[in-house]
C-alpha cells in the first residue's frame, strides 16, 4: 500500500500496492507536491531526479526494464523528507481493457462454474480498475485499485481481462497486469477527446449541443459527477427508444418512396450523463496518459448500434485508435477489439440492419496497421446482450496478440460464375469450413436488389460458390447481414469468418440527400497531372455534360528532380471545372466519385490542412542519393519507383524535411475526398493504397513490416475502405459552392488507372484496355490471387473491383515515341532546307506513308528510358543497303510500341481475350497505330466513346453509391 508522510507530496493514482510496469520500454511516473521541490524516483536499481514545476507536477521516467516477478518498492522522496512507498510492484505486460459493460461482465456473471472460480489464484496477475465517473473536462488524476487474482475477488474479476490476462501469462511468463477502464450501456462518443470528437463532421454537432447544455445550466460543469440521476438517465433512453421507433419506421418508408430521410431524434443527455461526447475520456482515459502500456483492448459498439449511427462509427472507431496512439506517442500501439456477437431481442429488420452495419464498421478498422478484430459471431446469445461465453472471446484476443495463427480468411470480391457467383478470400489458400446450420446465412441479389437465400460450397482454397434458384442473374452477394445470424463459415482455426457484403448500396444508417426533381445524374471529376475533367453522367453511363480546363498548378523553379503542384490552385481548378457544368443538372446529382494521380504525396496537418506542396508522380528528387531507393526495394521486398507516396515520404523523412504538425500524408484525390467530406484523417482504397508502394496487394492492407523497415510512421497513412464504398457525405459549405446538393454520398477516390478500366471495358474478363497517351498501358483484369511477380519485368498488378487485380503493363514511350519521330522528321526537313509541314499534317503523313510500306525497321522504343530500366535507351536494328525511309521507320515504330507492352504480360492475360479497347489521342488521331495494335494483339479494336474515361469511371463508381 501507498505511505503518505506528507500531503503536499503526492503519486498519479495508478501508482498502488500491485501495479505492474510495462516491461522493456520506458516507464513514465509522474505525480504532484510543493512546486520548485527537488524529487528522487527509486525503483529496484534505477534512480531519477526531477523537480515540480511551478504548477506543482513533477514527473520522470524510469529506463526500459526486463520482466521481473519479484515484489519490489517504488520509492518517491522529496526535499525536506516527504516520501511515498508504494509495495508489491511488479514488471511485466500492461494493456488497457476499455469498452463499455461486455468488457466489465465478472467472471462471476458467465458461464464458469463456481468451483473454478474459487480454484483461481495467480498473485502475477493483476487487475486494475479504473473508477466508472464522468467528467466535463479532462481531469489530471485518478485512483486505480490493483487486485491479484485469488479465490476470494475471482467471482468479481471482469472476465474478457482476466481469460485475456490468464493467457498471456501462460504464454510469455512474466506479470501481467490489465487496467480495466469499461462503462455499461455508453457509447463511442463519450470515449472520444474532444479534438477529436470536433473534427468529425457528424460528431461535432452533438459535442456543440453538449456544450451549450454545459454553459446553460448553471453549476453542471463543476458538479457534473454528482448530479449523475441514474433514474432520469433512463426515463431518457425509455422516451427516446420510443422516439427513434418512430423514426426508423419513418425513415424506412421515406427511402423506399425516395423521399429524404426525416430528421432524427437527438439521443438524450441530462446532468452526469455518460452518453455525453467526452465525458469518459475525461474522467477514465485522460488521468492514465502517459502510463506505460502494451497495447489496448477495446470491447464496445453495441451501444452505437441500438443508436444507429454505424455509418458514423467507420470514422469514430478509427479516429479513437489514432487520437488514444497519438496521445501516448506509439503509433505502433497494437489495437486488438471484439466484433459484435450475435443478438436480437428485438428481432426487427432495423435491428437487423444496425446490428449488421456496426459490424461492417467495426471490420473496416482492422485494416489500420496493428490493428485487428476477434469475430464473436458464433458465441452471442438471441436473448442476451452479455453473452457469458467471455473465454473464447479473450482467448481470441489473445491469441491476435501472439499471433499464433494464420491472418483470418477474409472476404475481398466476387465475379459472376455460371449461374451464381464466385467468392474470393484472402489469403489466397486460406482453408474455409462450411457447417451446416438452422438456415443459409447467404444471400444473393440481383438489379432488383432483392436478397434471397443462397446455398454455398466450398470451390477450393479461398474461393466460395453461392447461388440461388430465386435469383438467375446475381449480382451482390452478403453473409451474415442480420442481428442474430448463425454463423456457418470459419477458418481453419475454427474462428468464424466476419460477416461481409458485396455491394455498396445505402444503409440505413446512411444519410440520404434531396436533390432536384429529375433523374439522378453522378459526377465524376479526374485530378491529372495536368488538367481537371469533369463528367456527368446518367444511370444508363451516358455522359449528360463534360468541362475540362488546364489546372496551372506546377510549380516552376525548383531544382533539378522536383515536381510540385500547388493543392490549392488544384482545388480552384476543381471548383472552375464543375463549376462549367450545367447548373440545373449539377442541382440533379446524386452522388460524387473522385480519381486522380495515383503516385505522389500531400503532407497534411490537424484536419487535413495541406502542410506542403503536391510532390508528384513525375519527382525524382530521391535520385540524388545512389542505391538509396533500391536499397530500400530490396529491404522492404516492395517494387518501388521515384515518385511512389512511400518512395517520397521515406525520402523527406530521410532528409527531415516533413513540416512541423505533420499527421497524414496522402494522395491529391484522396486530400480532395478529404476535404469535401471534412475528414480529420484521409481516407483510401486498395487501387489507390496500392500505388503507394508499401502494399500488400494479397492481404488487401498496408504492409506493416515494410513500414517498419522504412521507418514511416503508420499513423500518416490513410484509412483504408473498400473500393467503391462511401467515403462521407458533401458538406454543405462546399456543396454550395459547386452548386450540389448538400449531403450526397462521395464515394472514397479510385486509383485513375482503374478508373479508366471501370469506364471503357464493357467485359472485363474479356477484353484488354490499351491507353496510348504520352506513356502507354495495357492493363488485363484478372481473377484473384494475383499472379506471382517477375523481379525486374515491367508488369505490375494493382488491385481492382469486387476482389480482382489489373495487371498493369507501363511502358514511358508511347504517344512521346511517336512524337520523337515526327520532331525528328521536322528537323531533317528543316536541316535540309525543306518547308516544314504543319504539325497535324506531319503525323498524318507518317501515318500514310506506314501503311503503305512493305518492309518495316526494327525498333526498340525506349527513348526515355523505363522505370523497371531506367537506363535503356531506344534501338533501330534491321537496316539495310537500300536506305532508311520513313515509312518503314514509321511501321517498325508503331509495331514496337504495342510490341513493348504485350511483352510484358504474362501469358495468362491473354487467355479467353476477344477485343481490345484502345484510348487516348494517339491511337484516337493515328490510323497506322490502331492498325499495328489490331496487328500485334491479333485483336479487333474499338476505340471509346468518352476522351475523359478515368472521370466517366469515377462517376460510374459514384453511381454504385445509390
């Protein structure tokens, strides 16, 4: 127990009889006491001397230490003799347990019988318990009571924790000590700072309404604990449980008639509410910063979930992992969390709806690096929202922390098959167990978007068939999208797979807009590299208007290497062009896709202000260094090329050259998606977290060992959501300014590469897109996994939509090299005293004068080098006596050009391929090279309808919103 032999010397609560300290890291203690008094920290052989400051906080840090089972003494003593002794500490492994009443439920209260209750005893196992108060502003302080376990508390042990804590300890050996911070019935917001909480675009509006409360009613902030009415708290949740009845049935109806949703009904709050925004974090998280910890657990949502606000907590969950990393400074803090179990005492289709959309929510969070979530789905009880099954599901949290198994199946796509639809899964060979159940718990749905049960089997390794007699055509498929489904699909482990869905249709929870009268219309707008195009198109995918304009934002001057753009003329550029379209058909859109540059980086600030310029795909500044970049290829195991958002963050980090306040990097288009949104954070999707460089493309996420090795700090990178998915909605400030309707959905932004697929290929699985601009590319969809790559070939593959990958031949000399022959042919004109022709003259000449020639010259076409070789340069061979003329050069040269990409390619691309579609200028202006690619891919080619296809893809992606 803690000695006080004078008040004015004081510890931070946490510091009692039993606490344990986070091994091998350094240990932070901090306390209060006289100001300008000199203090000594003693622990085991460590000292440390400080002085309060003149506020009266004093604080040290003890150096990382290794496990120690031994009860030793913390030891505090201050000038003049005060001293404090806290006993019986212990080195070990500390994680916080926060959440709400799943993760406070005692042993005592689930399913263990009493006689192993009574059995338990471990005195290397402590738990702490944070007091369950509120508070209206952050507070210093608070006292945390540590209990070992013995059989005398075990029945009042919380049970998550301590089957946690039980196998940790059997597992590394050493003290283990959780600090449980949990508060039944309270949701996310009441955990959240709040900064944090002000930065959301929903949240805020609840945290001002709190506020003003605050200030209306006199003496509530400084008595706001003792004005806690349990009573009136549920008096509250009765009438508004009542209210939001009301409101769901309401808001069901309206959207079925395409109507805008009604306003929803607020969620109470009174004095000492612990529904409020902030008032736990306050009162039960703020007091521990800095406390040396592990990691954290998180148990909470289903109080979310009854709210119905899931479309929120996509953000809020997020936000919470990375306010709590930020907060205590270790952005590599593993975050581990429970997934809603099964439960419907409602037994409602809204139930079923929340219920569902919380747990889509709660999955989109594991993609964060270092973070993962235990899936439940199998454990829940109907009529019971406190399951007492608690030892799978700390065992589950467990064993993520050790990750002592494979990485859980997961869902990443599906493509038609026969009558149904293949299911793709994550890893490639993952084993999947199909058990029988009550019912099938999947569904497939057609244009008419009406479920209907499915039957499923296992088709292999990571691949599922479902299919429905009901539904001939399928074209979505979801598992498990109820309240209470019986969970039938596991992994090898024997861990349930997390329910998913397919499509990207709008929920419940989801705000719905009102637009003007009229069919809907979707708009699409592509940030390139150097101009902005902006598409409206209808349901049918015909574009209704185009506005395009040069946006003017390179940057001139800079040195050697540097390619920059200014965000805010990119932004004005945005606004100008959508600002061209029809006004009447702008006030008809419904929802808003964005693409752009896939490479490059944008340094952010607190709400995603830009902190520097746009360095682009074209910046090659970290060429500076030799074998810097291909060291750090070969050490993160990544293709990486200049210009890559790793590449270049890697390199400014290098160099110290990220401003000061930076939080978030992230891509122009998804900055843009950002903004429009009022997201703190940026968010992404794997075709455009790909093109970042440090991508896993199998598992679907970041590559957190790669991120390591780089040294880049996971917390800047942005969020991942699926593709095709709801980034936020527009915020009406900016929806005023481009003339929309406030509110529209924005889906998260799409890589332009796999825009441009989505726009122009019709059948996919068939056909083969071929870009000819100032670069040329030739992409293939392909089935999941990807094929393996060839070190060194010029063949990359990107993710694409519903579970495929693009296989991606880039080659920097497509439209340039022909353009190098018709500059080159005018300064032979001009070098022998011949008038010059004009320039559209000159390609069309070149073009005739190819076609008509016999015999062709052979070409390697790589004048400005390639990224997968950098150093190569273009060759003419296969010259003869009889002279060079231009329309053989002219042949061999188109020929090559297409030559160069298919080379590329595997040949698994090519099967089953029936058509090629070509974009782009050149091959839009050249018919000697539209006839060399029908040539060389053997290939009937059709050229697209729309000059702007990575827009028109954006606007298609936007369409699936709805």
């Amino acid at each position: 127990m803690s000695t006080v032999r004078q008040e004015k010397l004081r510890l931070a609560g946490l510091f009692q009889r039993g606490v344990v300290l986070q091994r091998e890291q350094p240990v932070p203690v901090w306390g209060w006491g006289a100001p300008h008094t000199r203090v000594t920290l003693s622990f085991a052989d460590h000292t440390r001397d400080t002085q309060i400051d003149r506020r009266g906080y004093w604080g040290a840090q003890l150096p990382a230490m290794p496990a120690c089972a031994e009860p030793r003494e913390l030891r505090v003593t201050a000038e003049g003799g005060a001293a404090l002794t806290v006993t019986d500490v212990r080195v070990g492994e500390v994680w916080l347990c926060a959440g709400q009443s799943n993760m406070k439920i005692t042993l005592g209260q689930t399913d263990l019988p009493p006689a192993e209750r009574a059995a338990l005893c471990d005195p290397l196992l402590a738990v702490g318990r944070v007091p369950e108060r509120v508070a209206a502003a952050p507070e210093p302080d608070t006292t945390v009571t540590w209990e070992p376990v013995a059989a005398d508390n075990a029945a009042g042990l919380p049970a998550v924790p301590f089957y946690f804590a039980a196998e940790r300890r059997r597992i590394l050996d050493v003290p283990v000590g959780v600090l449980v911070a949990a508060y039944g019935h309270t949701p996310i917001e009441a955990w959240l700072d709040r900064a944090t909480l002000a930065a959301d675009p929903a949240a805020r509006a609840g945290l001002l309404r709190w506020e003003a409360a605050l200030e209306r009613t006199p003496g509530l902030r400084e008595n706001l604990e003792s004005n806690r009415v349990e009573i009136m708290r549920r008096r509250q949740a009765s009438h508004y449980a009542a209210r939001n009845a009301a409101w769901l049935a309401a808001a069901r109806a309206a959207r079925q008639a395409g109507r805008a949703l009604p306003p929803a009904p607020e969620r109470p709050t009174g004095p000492g509410d612990p529904w409020s925004p902030t008032v736990l974090y306050n009162a039960m998280i703020a007091p521990l910063v800095p406390f040396a910890l592990r990691g954290v657990l998180w148990y909470q949502g289903e109080t979310n979930a009854i709210f119905g606000n899931a479309f929120d907590y996509r953000r809020l969950l997020p936000a919470l992992i990375r306010a709590w990393r930020m907060q205590w400074q270790s952005e590599t803090w593993p975050f581990y969390y429970v997934q809603l179990a099964n439960h419907d005492d409602l037994q409602t289709t809204e139930a079923d709806e929340k219920w569902a959309e919380l747990r889509e929510a709660q999955g989109l969070a594991a993609s964060m690096p270092h973070a993962a979530m235990a899936v439940t789905l199998d454990i829940g009880e109907s009529d019971n929202i406190h399951p007492k099954n608690k030892r799978a599901v700390g065992e589950r949290l467990a064993r993520l922390a050790a990750a002592q198994s494979d990485p859980a199946p997961r869902f990443v796509g599906c493509q038609p098959a026969g009558d149904g639809l293949r299911l793709f899964f994550t890893p490639p060979k993952a084993r999947l167990v199909l058990r029988s159940g009550r019912d099938s718990a999947f569904e497939v749905a057609g244009q008419d978007r009406c479920w209907h049960p499915a039957r499923a089997q296992v088709a292999g390794p990571g691949h599922l068939d479902v299919s429905s007699p009901a539904v001939p055509t399928p074209v979505a498929v979801r598992y498990a999208w109820r309240a209470d489904p019986q969970a039938i699909l596991f992994g090898a482990d024997g861990v349930p797979i997390s329910p998913f869905r397919s499509d990207a249709w709008p929920r419940i929870t989801q705000p719905t807009p009102a637009t003007s009268a009229g069919a809907p219309l979707f708009l699409g707008l592509d940030l390139g590299t150097s101009k902005v195009a902006a598409v409206l198109t209808d349901a049918a995918g015909k574009v209704a208007a185009t506005a395009t304009r040069e946006h003017e934002a390179t940057v001139s001057g800079l040195p050697v290497g540097h390619a920059e753009q200014d965000p805010a003329r990119l932004f004005a550029a945005a606004t100008s062009t959508v600002g061209q379209l029809p006004a009447a058909l702008r006030r008809r859109v419904a929802a808003l896709g964005v693409t752009g540059q896939m490479h490059g980086l944008l340094l952010l600030g607190a709400d995603a202000r830009p902190l520097s310029r746009l360095i682009t795909w074209q910046d090659n500044r970290c060429a500076a260094q030799p074998g810097w970049l291909e060291a750090l290829a070969r050490n993160t195991s990544h293709r990486l090329f200049p210009g890559y958002g790793c590449v270049t963050l890697a390199w400014l980090r290098r160099q110290a050259a990220c401003p000061a306040g930076t939080v978030a990097a992230a891509t122009i288009h998804d900055w843009l998606v950002a903004r429009l949104c009022g997201l703190a954070h940026p968010v992404t999707d794997p075709t455009s977290g790909a093109g970042w460089g440090l991508f896993d493309l199998v598992q679907g996420r970041w590559d957190e060992r790669a991120m390591a090795v780089a040294e880049l700090p996971c917390g800047w990178f942005p969020d991942l959501l699926p593709s095709g998915t709801t980034a936020g909605v527009l915020c009406a400030a900016y929806a005023a300014e481009w003339g929309l309707p406030a509110h529209i959905p924005v889906a998260v932004a799409i890589g332009d590469n796999q825009a441009s697929l989505l726009a122009t290929l019709d059948d996919p699985e068939h056909e083969l897109a071929l870009t000819l601009g100032t670069g040329g590319q030739l992409s293939a969809v392909l089935p999941f996994p990807p094929p393996t790559v060839v070190p060194g070939g010029g063949v990359e593959y990107r993710p694409y939509l519903n579970g495929a990958v693009a296989a991606v031949a880039a080659t920097l000399n497509g439209g340039a090299a022909w353009k190098w022959l018709a500059e080159s042919a005018a300064a032979w004109m001009q070098e022998l005293g011949a008038p010059p022709l004009e320039r559209a003259a000159l390609y069309d000449r070149l073009s005739e004068l190819g076609l008509a020639a016999q015999t062709e010259v052979e070409v390697l076409p790589r004048f400005a080098g390639e990224r997968f070789a950098p150093g190569s340069r273009g060759v003419l061979q296969g010259l003869e006596l009889s002279g060079l003329s231009l329309g053989p050069l002219a042949r061999g040269l188109a020929r090559s050009l297409f030559v160069n990409l298919k080379d590329q390619l595997p040949p698994a691309a090519y099967e089953g391929r029936t058509g090629l579609v070509g974009s782009g200028n050149a091959l839009r202006r050249t018919p000697l090279l539209r006839q060399m690619a029908a040539d060389v891919f053997q290939l009937p080619l059709r050229l697209t309808t729309e000059a702007e296809e990575a827009a028109c893809g954006a606007a298609r992606l936007a369409q699936g919103l709805l």
